[in-house]
C-alpha cells in the first residue's frame, strides 16, 4: 500500500514570512506611533522565558556575601576560567552572554534586580498566567497586557475606531500576553507549502456565515505578505535549543524592521526549569542563555538602524531558590531578573533595590525577596515607548495596579 | 428509531475520533444510538489495553537503551584513545575542558538524518539523546561492514514504532472514546520525550503500563503506577532526589529535588489552590526520596524498573495536609498518594479538567459538580466518571464551541480518508508543525485544552497549508460530496454544503471539508 504515507507532507522550507493582511491593507495609512517629541518610529518586542529563570545564575551578586555559600556548586565567580562578566563591582552576568555583556557597556542594555510580579505561589502555569495576562492574580486568561496595552494605543486619524497597529506573535500558538481583542499576526519558523489563495478565500466566506470566530483568526492568519528571505531561515538539522531561539529572532526581527512591519511583538522561549543539573558557567542554562544572548544580537542586527529605537524586555514568570537543592539545580522560587536590551534603553545600569542574601532577607527564608514589581518595569517602557497614558496602565492594561507606578527613565 | 443527526456529529466528534470513511457507516450507527455508540468500548475489558507484537516493557526498552549508551561510550572511549595516539599534543580548550572533537570523525549519517526528520530531538533538553545520538559518529571506523541505511539508533526506532501503534489504533478505533479518553490522562500524566534518551525510549511504554490499564480503572491505581513509572521519575528529576538525612544523601551530600512533589499536587491531584502549602510539597518531597528505577547494573534491581531505594529515603515521620505519617519505607508515600486521590480537591480539579476536555472552556457548572460527586462515590472509578459524562444531558445540548486538538485533526483525517499509518512519519511532523509534538508538551501542565490555544491564526492557517496538501495528494480517489455525507450528512449546514458542492475541483472541495466548521468544531 502506498496510500499510507501521503497524509501529511513532510514540512518543507515555505520561506515566507506571514502578516496579517487586512492589518496590512491598515499600514498603508498607519501613522507613525511617534513618540511626541522626536518622532521616531519605536518597537518593543516582549521575550518571554517559561520555566522559571534563575536570576541568581544570570546576574549573579558576587559581591553578596552569601552568593557563593548558598548557589554552591553552580554559583559564578569574578575570576578564574569562565568567569562571569562584571557588569559593576557587585553584579557579574552569565559568561554564556557576551553579547549582552557588548549591550550593556554600549549602554544598550541594563538589569532589573530583585524584580517579581505580584504573583506569590510557585506554580508555574498561574504564574505564567500572571505575568501575561497582567492582573494581580491567576485565573485571568482571556486576554495579555501587551494586547489591552495595543488597545489603549492613541488611533491614527485614517483608520480611527477601526484598528489599531497589528502585533506579532511568533510561534504556532498565541501567548497569552498578546491575546486579546486587538489584532495580533502569527508567524512561526515551521513551513509547509501554502494552500492556494482561492481556497483560503472560500474558507473565509464559510466561516464568515458559519463561524465569525475561525473567519477572524483565519483571516488574521491568511492574508499574507511574503517577503524574501534567504537560505539562512532553513532551520538546520542537528540545530539545538540555542540555534532555534536565534532562529526564531531572526525572523521576527526581519519582520518588524519594515516600514510596514509589526511594530510590537512577542514569543516565548521554553526550558527554563532547571530543578537538576543546571550547571555554572557552562552546562545546561549556559546553553539556554547562550541562545538567548544570540536572539538578542539578531534583534540588534535584524532590526538594522530600528534598533536605535528598540526596547527587548525579557521576563520570566518567577525565580528559583537562592539555595541550590540536592540535585545542583534550583526549585521555584520568588525574586528574579528582568533583562532590557535595544538602542532606546537607557543602559549600562544594574536597576535594583538589593535585599541581601542573609536568611533573614530572604523571602520566606528561601528565595531572593522582590524589591521591584515586574509591572513598573512594563509600565515604563510601555509609558516611554509608547506614550500609553498612566492611567490606562493603572485601569485596564495591568488592572489594580494604580499603586505600582511606572518606572521613570528606562528609555532613553 | 429516529435519526439524530445532530446528536451523531456530537457523538462522533465530541466524544470520539471522527467517522470512518468507506463502508464503516459510523455516522448511521451513531445517529440511531448516539449515547450506546459512545459508551460501546466503555464495557469491553481491558478494552484501552495495546498489546502490538514487538512493543517491549519498560526494563527491556532500559536495557536496549542502557547497551546501546554503553557502546558508544566504549566507541567514544576507544575513537578518543586512537585520537590522542594519532596526535601528540591533542588541542586544549582554553577552559580546560575536553579537546574539541576532530572533524575527520564525521557525524554519522544516521544520526543527521533522524536529526533532520525530528525537530522534536534538537529540543534544549535534549542532552541525553544527543548523547546518544553523536558518538554514533564512530561506529563506521568501529564496524565498516555496517551498511549506511540501518537505522541503529533504537531510541528513534523505539519511538516510531510506539508512535505507530498509537495511531494505527486511533485510526481504526471504532467510536475512539476509550482512546480520546487515553489521551485525556496521557496528557494529565505527561511526561516528555525531550527530556532525554529514556523518556523518548519510554514515552509508549509509560502510557501503555501506566495509563491505559487504568483508563477504565481507578484514579488512585493510575495515579500510583504514574508516579513509580520509571518515565515519569526520571521525566521529574525524582530519581535524582535523595533524603538528606538519607544514607545516601550524608554520603554524597545531595538532597532534595522537589519537582515531582509539586507536579503530583499541583498538576496530577490537588490542583492549584487545592489546599496544600509549600511545606505540604516539601514533605511530600521527602516521603517519596528513593522512589527511583533501578540502573545499567542491576544494583537496587532489574535495570529500568521501579525500585524503592531505602538508601536514598528520607527517614522520619512527616506531616502532609495536616495528617501525620509514620516512617514505613514506600508505604510511607503510597500512603500519601492513596489519601490525595481521595481528596475533595482532586475530585473538583479532575472534574473540571475533564468536563473542560470534552464539552466546553468555560465547563457547565452543575455538570462539573454532579461529575466530582461520582468521582468520589464511585472512589475514583473512571469509567463511572466517563459513562456520567456521556450520560449527562449537558454534554449533548453544549454547543460545539471546542476546537479538535491537532492530534484529534489529523487522526479524524485519517479515518475519513481511510489512511491506516504504515508509517507514522507525516502524523509525527504535521504534529509538530502544528504544535503538538507527540508526547512531548513543552511542560509537565501537557498541551494546552482550550479553543484558543489551536485556533490561533498561525495553527489555522497551517491546518489549511495541511489540508490542502492532503488533499492535493489524495482527493482524486474520493467525492467530496459522498465523504461529507460520512462527516455530517443532514448536521452539515447549507452554507458548508454549498461551498464543498461548489468548490473548483476536487482538491479544493476536500481541503475546505477538512477545514469545515463540522470537522473542526466539537
């Protein structure tokens, strides 16, 4: 029987990048998301780390007395082979992040320490739910503040009321953090060859009579632009964790660097939990970091001369225990980093309130205690970039945060 | 008796794989019994059972795969000692760790080739299989005679052929209940095959051992042989934990590692919220210490089984949700396990979960209360749990609002186009194009089980992509008018009627079923 093996193509490279289409046909007329004063056109591109980022191991407070006792094994050190980069007399980042490390002195980049959302618990799906959806607590899973914050964006005159700017999500899945009324386009790295334009438009018309919901998401999905993109979007076999993140990076940068592109996106890195193993300067979360630093450089260099008013804000849902456990990993944990990088940042600065490391210090006596909430940070890049007003942040973009107040000067 | 059309779609769709093309005549057996045509496979003993000449147990699968890792670290041993003879002064790393490996030692064809055909195997986490998979390089210099095309990784050769069986049996399943239910509680219970070497060598064993003789048993027995399951201890790290107090633990200066703890509370019983602390997991982390399987050698027992390692306990009496425990070796945590299956919270979270499976995101409140009430009378007797499902009235009147997942799509499309898998390659990368890699979610919570995770613009769109490309290859052998009477006959709407009828060719007319509302929607 040969008819057994035809159900599914194998994947093959489509090379085309897609875009939303009716939100293109809006482009056209889309007026400058400037911000007031100099007119420049920002983008924001929102990196989400699932699994829990172990701060500690990131950006490590070598100078904190008790850093080295309680991360054991895996803790980081100034000196010797594979030394962590000093980023000030206190803080050393990750070796596995050189390129950051370039960010930071250039003063394109900058850490915020001791950072948590409001979220307390240690599950990872609520606190992810958390993070994206942007209320105080779980169970709030309709909708993602970069979404709310999309519709709180001031409208252009050609196409008020109708739509504002498009946003991207990358990945074959929507993250919670851009779902939500505003209109979000897909793009994932996985290719298949396209089903005919013709089909696609009948499919629309059914589901437009018998399922405007699929008519919606399908047209978002559809209407496509495709744009040229070279042998170096193959994703390559053997490729590891690491090169699929700068992959994916890759892509979306090249699609938010035209003049018509997406001007906020979003995607999601998973494999952060690192409970056993996960190694000091090199090992398993060097390579994950490692992967991470390169997607940030293809942002720098996709994105072209856009860098120069580009904020990356990468965060994680929680941290993990400032103790390793028995296994040379970390359990979940509080307090964690938050990482900016793009040529708006106003860089070359560790942001942090440092709460110590004595037991006394530690959030429940196990993790580093949060000194900063997550959504300040958000509040102020978004406020920054953006222009979004404090009281749209406040109400509806990070609902009942109105005591959580922007955090000034991150952008430059 | 009258003919329920809708109520066949409802049966067929909510609750099954899709009707079968050909002569199966599923949609007329379940329009005239729809309720009888779901519960049919719920009677048949032992009816969720796979038992495919050539699937090895668990301790077989571990000892073809701890032989195959002890042979390539021989050959890696051996290439390394013929490599530092060939070169005086091997190059150092300048941090002193190993030489980089030379390049006359070529990758092994093998190997790049299931890394192109497997994206799932390039996954972050996949040290173990890369370890397993990169010293093959040295085994032509080992074994010349070896011809290039045998496949001599048994990691992916083990994984396909459980892949196959898994599909072959959903495809031909005859309502598939009883195999929407072993996805159901496959995906409760995940583990990941990219977690390593093993669990992509025990990702079918784990399901076949451990879930499916329990899809129509009790709770608390899946739930126990979940957690002493050699896939799912090694999947959560647990074979890693020991007892600080512990023999093992005083020796070797490790302890705790509380991720299964937490997975079994949060994700496996209680559920968030479900009344248990910090200190609950804590403690639950320490009761289970040398719950492990037993390795290469045999020490603690047969190679890749589950073996209870005293060694590696943690000694002492331990509180969890307020009730003491006394120090009784693996009774200790079975105690535990026993009493959590039991919990109120377990049956509220289990109910939930399960309602929000099979009828709707936002699950009928009454219908989950009524199911957590048989869950617990019933002492967690989940076929019980399964036949008031399909008895409810709620279950039926729920709109179709829930989008197929992209492994209920693809087998529903097999069914109706008659493609029994030979082969479970196209299945394996459509699921990963579509996001739902077999058997390996990104994270213990499983994939995702509401409408608005598959019906993002960029899985519609690639559903699309697909369907046409199934359709391309396949629609000459059909009418597509005759397939969509298989689907829906009279449930089709006027408007799905008219665009397949009018449809410009035949390819076009089966990709725009395939996409219809009616074969997406349950």
């Amino acid at each position: 029987m040969d008819c057994s093996e035809n159900l599914v193509m194998q994947a093959t490279s489509r090379r085309a990048l897609l875009l939303g289409g009716a939100s293109f046909a809006a482009w056209a007329y889309l007026p400058k998301l400037a911000r007031a004063a100099d007119g420049s056109d920002p983008r924001l591109v929102v990196v989400i780390l699932r699994g829990a980022l172990d701060g500690l191991a990131t950006v490590a407070p070598i100078g904190d007395p008790d850093y080295a006792g309680l991360h054991g094994a895996i803790a980081l050190r100034a000196d010797g082979p594979n030394a962590a980069m000093m980023l000030d007399p206190f803080f050393g980042l990750h070796p596995a992040m050189p390129e950051f490390a370039r960010m930071y002195r250039a003063k394109q980049a900058a850490v915020v320490h001791a950072v948590a959302t409001s979220y307390r618990d240690r599950s990872h799906f609520d606190g992810q739910d958390v993070l994206e959806s942007g209320f105080p607590g779980p169970g709030r899973v309709q909708s993602g503040w970069l979404n709310r914050a999309l519709e709180a964006l001031p409208r252009g005159d050609r196409i008020a009321g109708e739509r504002a700017m498009s946003a991207l999500a990358v990945g074959p899945t929507t993250p919670l953090v851009l779902r939500g009324a505003a209109p979000t386009v897909g793009w994932s790295p996985v290719a298949l060859p396209q089903a005919a334009d013709d089909t696609a438009m009948r499919l629309v018309d059914l589901y437009q009579h018998r399922d405007p919901a699929l008519a919606s998401a399908l047209t978002q999905g559809l209407q496509l632009e495709k744009q040229a993109q070279g042998d170096d979007m193959k994703p390559k076999p053997g490729a590891g964790g690491a090169a699929a993140m700068r992959l994916v990076a890759r892509g979306a940068a090249k699609l938010m660097a035209a003049d018509d592109g997406p001007r906020i996106g979003a995607l999601a890195f998973d494999g952060w939990d690192t409970h056993a193993n996960e190694g000091g300067p090199v090992g398993r979360l060097a390579q994950l970091l490692g992967g991470l630093d390169g997607a940030l450089a293809e942002f720098e260099s996709g994105l072209g001369d856009r860098w120069r008013h580009t904020v990356i804000v990468v965060a994680t849902e929680f941290g993990r225990t400032a103790r390793i456990n028995g296994t040379e990993g970390t359990d979940h944990g509080t307090g964690t980093v938050a990482l900016l990088a793009g040529g708006a940042v106003k860089g070359g600065r560790m942001i942090t309130d440092w709460p110590g490391l004595k037991t006394a210090n530690l959030y429940q006596a196990r993790d580093l205690a949060p000194t900063t909430d997550l959504r300040a940070v958000m509040k102020g890049v978004l406020h920054d970039q953006f222009g979004v007003g404090e009281r749209a942040l406040a109400d509806t973009v990070f609902p009942d945060s109105t005591p959580v107040k922007p955090m000034k000067g991150l952008v430059a | 008796m009258a003919r329920d059309s809708q109520a066949a779609l409802t049966a067929l769709n909510r609750f099954g794989f899709g009707a079968r093309g050909g002569a199966a005549g599923d949609f007329m057996n379940a329009a005239s019994d729809p309720r009888g045509f779901v519960k049919a496979g719920l009677s048949r003993p032992n009816g969720a059972l796979l038992e495919v000449p050539g699937l090895l147990s668990t301790p077989e699968l571990a000892r073809q795969v701890f032989d195959y890792q002890f042979e390539i670290q021989q050959a890696r041993e051996a290439a390394r000692v013929a490599q530092s003879t060939a070169s005086e002064s091997p190059p150092q790393a300048p941090d002193g760790k190993q030489p980089p490996q030379r390049r006359n030692l070529s990758l092994p064809s093998v190997a790049k080739e299931i890394a192109a055909k497997d994206p799932t195997m390039q996954a972050q986490t996949a040290d173990n299989a890369n370890a397993a998979m990169t010293p093959g390089a040295m085994q032509p210099s080992v074994n010349p005679q070896k011809p290039p095309v045998e496949p001599p990784n048994i990691i992916q050769k083990t994984f396909r052929a459980e892949a196959l069986a898994r599909l072959q049996r959903s495809v031909v399943a005859d309502c598939g209940f009883v195999e929407r239910l072993v996805v159901f509680w496959s995906n409760h219970f995940c583990i990941s095959a990219n977690k390593g070497a093993l669990a992509r060598m025990w990702a079918g064993s784990f399901e076949r051992e451990a879930i499916r003789p329990h899809v129509l048993g009790r709770f608390g027995d899946m739930l126990k042989a979940v957690e002493q399951h050699p896939a799912m201890l090694f999947f959560l790290d647990n074979q890693q934990s020991l007892g600080p107090d512990s023999r093992a633990g005083i020796n070797r200066h490790r302890g705790l590692n509380e991720n299964l703890a937490r997975e079994i509370m949060e994700l496996h019983t209680l559920g968030v919220g479900g009344g248990y602390t910090q200190d609950d997991v804590t403690s639950l982390a320490r009761i289970i210490t040398g719950w492990t399987f037993a390795g290469r050698q045999g020490r603690l027992g047969t190679p890749g089984s589950f073996v209870f390692n005293a060694n590696a306990h943690e000694p002492g009496t331990h509180l969890v949700l307020g009730k003491t425990y006394l120090p009784n070796g693996l009774a200790q945590g079975e105690a535990v396990l026993s009493d959590i299956a039991r919990h109120p919270s377990t049956a509220k979270f289990i109910a939930t979960k399960f309602t929000r499976h099979f009828v709707a995101d936002d699950p009928p409140p009454a219908l989950v209360a009524r199911l957590q009430d048989v869950f617990t009378k019933s002492g967690g007797d989940l076929a019980v749990l399964a036949t008031a499902l399909v008895d409810s009235n709620e279950a039926w009147q729920a709109p179709p609002t829930k989008m197929r997942s992209p492994y209920e799509f693809l087998v529903a499309s097999g069914r109706l186009l008659a493609r029994n898998p030979e082969d479970p390659g196209r299945y394996l990368n459509g699921l990963n194009v579509l996001g739902q890699p077999l058997w390996s979610p990104a994270g213990p919570n499983g994939f995702p089980d509401t409408s608005a995770a598959w019906a993002s613009p960029e899985g519609l769109k690639l559903r699309l992509d697909i369907s046409a490309q199934v359709a391309s290859q396949l629609a000459d052998r059909f009418d597509p008018r005759e397939l969509l009477e298989l689907v829906a006959a009279d449930a089709a709407s006027p408007e799905t009627r008219r665009t397949i009828e009018r449809a410009e060719s035949r390819q076009q007319a089966l990709a725009l079923l395939l996409m219809s509302p009616e074969f997406q929607r349950r």
